[in-house]
C-alpha cells in the first residue's frame, strides 16, 4: 500500500466509529475511493452490511448505528418517532413483551435505503412515511455512547403516536402514556398543533389531554388550532364525543 493510502487508511480509522454503519458515499467524500474501499474489505478492515454500508468487523451494530448514518452521512430526512422516541426519552416508562417495534419518519417522499431495511436488526423497524407535521418541528437529540441522533421531542411523539391510531397503535395505550405526560411544553404544543394537518390527531389530543386534567392545557389558545368540520369515526359502535366530534371506544370513554 501507498503512503498516500496509508495516510487515507489513518484519517479513515480516525473517523470511524466502532458501532455505527459508514456509507460508501461518505467514504468517498472522505477520498477513499471504490477501489480502495474494496481493498480495506478484503483486508477485513471493513465488514459489509449492504450494498453501499458497511460496519466494523466483528462489531455487532444496531439500528441506531445505521439510523445514525442516514441522518448524518446521506442526510436523509428521516428520524425516530412515535413511541420510540417516547421510550428513548425517558417519557414512556416500560417495554412491551417480545420483539419490539422502532418506529422511524419520514417525508412522504422519502424511502429508506435497502440495505437499511434488509438489515437482520435485533428489533422491527416499522417506516412510516407521512407529511401530517413539518419535519423540522420538535425534534432533540438523543445521546448514545459514540454518537447522536435524531428522536422527536415528547410533544411530537405523542402526536404521532396518536396518527398511528387505531390501526398501528392502541388508542387506549396512547392515552395512558399521555396521562403521564404532565411536563410537556404548551408553547410547543401549540406550534405543532396550529402545524399539524391531520383533524383527527389535533381532536384526539385535545380530548385525551382535556381527560388527562393536564395543567398545561390552560397555557394554549384554542382559537388559533383549526379543528376542521365534520365528524371523525376512530371506532365503530363506540361513544361519541361531542364537543370534539370523534367517535371513540367505548373501553376508552369509561375510564
């Protein structure tokens, strides 16, 4: 090998972190080559997974570590959500049985690469691609060992989890992890709330949050969120709620 490769093998080794996914692109920008790229492979400096990925030998490497990659060497619009974010947070205090669920967004545009989704993750990653709330609202930094990436605040999170009602997510459950939110921010409610294009996500919070007795509540100005008209069944045969015109589960409406 060349001093030149060499001197690239160093600044490689540098800025390579142990469990995070390198991209071949990002690579290149770092001026090792295809060629070279396939020389470091073959000399089991770098272990692919996927075509276009790739992790340190021997390391085993989680979503985050991929997640990480996308967000920051391809620039990908796409970030942890939902209840995910909720749990990675601290807000959401317990893990389901079995297999769990990582719930990432995007832009309705936007698709994740394959090597990312055809990855053997040790959790589902479940890819969600909606335009219901502006990408660059809400969104935190959540710290790993070796890097950062980007999760949804918990006020962002728990609207999305409300758009994943009924069919992805239990409106019941959704509840009880919003009962327990009592330190939300009003003023970031109400941005993302005044943002949110989806009628029935803004009446559900307001419903669920009103049931809750959050204080916070009183700190937001109803009049400037667009509920929209018309009624919106979110079960059948269930209870209706009048002043937010949704229909909900019966269960839901006893507690």
């Amino acid at each position: 090998m060349t001093t030149q490769n060499e001197k690239k093998l160093t600044k490689f080794l540098k800025n390579i972190k142990p469990d995070i996914v390198v991209l071949a692109s990002w690579l290149k920008k770092l001026g090792i080559s295809r060629d070279l790229q396939k020389h470091y492979r073959n000399n089991g400096w770098l272990e692919s997974v996927g075509r276009g990925a790739y992790k340190t030998p021997g390391v085993k490497v989680q979503w985050k570590g991929g997640l990480y990659a996308m967000q920051y060497q391809s620039k990908l619009p796409v970030h942890v959500g939902s209840v995910t974010a909720l749990y990675l947070n601290g807000s959401a205090h317990y893990m389901r049985q079995g297999k769990e669920k990582v719930y990432l967004f995007t832009p309705n545009k936007n698709k994740l690469p394959k090597w990312f989704m055809d990855y053997n993750w040790s959790d589902e990653i479940i890819h969600k691609r909606t335009n219901f709330l502006p990408v660059n609202i809400g969104m935190t930094i959540h710290k790993e060992n070796n890097f950062d990436i980007k999760i949804s605040s918990p006020e962002r999170a728990i609207l999305e989890c409300l758009y994943l009602t009924p069919v992805n997510f239990d409106l019941t459950e959704c509840y009880y992890i919003l009962e327990g939110l009592v330190n939300l921010k009003p003023q970031l409610l109400q941005e993302l709330l005044q943002e949110c294009n989806s009628i029935q996500v803004k009446r559900l919070f307001l419903y669920l949050s009103e049931k809750s007795g959050h204080k916070w509540l009183k700190f937001m100005e109803m009049k400037h969120i667009d509920l929209g008209s018309g009624n919106r069944r979110i079960a059948n045969g269930g209870v209706y709620i009048s002043k937010y015109k949704i229909t909900i589960p019966y269960e839901l409406a006893q507690l």
